[in-house]
C-alpha cells in the first residue's frame, strides 16, 4: 500500500467527518448570518443618510426662511429710518419756524416799546422844553394855566 492509497483514505475519512460534524452547514450559516448582519447595516446606514438629508433641507429651508425674514426686518427698518429721519427734519424745521416767529414778535415787541419809550421821553422833553420856554415869557396865573393846557394837549397827541 503506498501513499496514495493513505491520502486517498485520509480524504475521504476528513469527508465524511466533514459530512458528519454538519461543517459546510455551519459555514453556510456563519456566512448567511453575516450578509443579514451586513445587509441590516447597508439598510440602517441608507435609513439614516435620508433622515440625514430630509434634516438637511429642513435646516436649509429654515435658513432661507431666516433670511427672508431678516431682508424683510432690514427693509422694515431702513423704511421706518427714513420715516423717522423724515419726520425728525421736518418736526426741527417746524421748530425752527416757530422759534424765528417768536423772535420776531419779540423784536417788533421790542422795537414798539422803544418807539413808544423814545415818544414818551420826546413828550417829557418838549413838555419841559415848553415849560422852560413858557416860563421865561409868560408870567402868572396865565403862565400855569397854558402850561397845563399844553401839557395835557401834547399828552394827548403822543399817546
């Protein structure tokens, strides 16, 4: 008996314990309970890259949405500057206005009363002018007598 015929029994005797101990079995197992596994993640990970992408454009859609809304602020807000700028100048002019009408009225108030305090001592000048005059010519009883008349005659016209 020579080797082969040994080798030949050895293979066939590993075949048959093969057979026996159900080794491909467990082996076809072993592998159909990793491509499950494998197949379980492929479906879990696809699963999370569309919730992944689903939150993506929900965040994109917000963001575009925020900054629509911000434009809108923006634009709110320089119209209600220029509103507030424009109302702001005018209200200063206003100001302005009534402010120069009321100096004016105090200068025309103030060159009235000086009109009338430069005629005032114009008629206590001439008043005492006549009566210097009036004094030196007329003498007595006619003397005071046409010094009040003149007195209250000038009174009368200036005021």
């Amino acid at each position: 008996m020579d080797a082969t015929f040994w080798a030949l029994v050895g293979l066939i005797l590993f075949f048959v314990l093969i057979a026996y101990l159900k080794v491909p079995a467990k082996i076809t197992a072993a592998l159909d309970n990793r491509a499950d596994r494998i197949r379980r993640e492929l479906e879990e990970a696809r699963r999370l890259r569309e919730e992944a992408q689903a939150v993506l454009a929900e965040y994109q859609r917000k963001r575009k949405e925020a900054e629509a809304e911000a434009e809108t602020i923006l634009s709110t807000a320089k119209v209600e500057a220029e509103r507030m700028t424009t109302d702001a100048r005018a209200a200063l002019d206003e100001m302005i206005a009534r402010r120069t009408a009321t100096a004016e009225t105090k200068i025309a108030q103030a060159e009235a009363q000086a009109v009338a305090e430069v005629r005032a001592r114009a008629a206590e000048v001439a008043v005492a002018a006549a009566r210097v005059i009036l004094e030196d010519k007329v003498k007595g009883d006619v003397a005071g007598r046409l010094l009040d008349e003149g007195i209250a005659t000038v009174k009368a016209r200036l005021n």
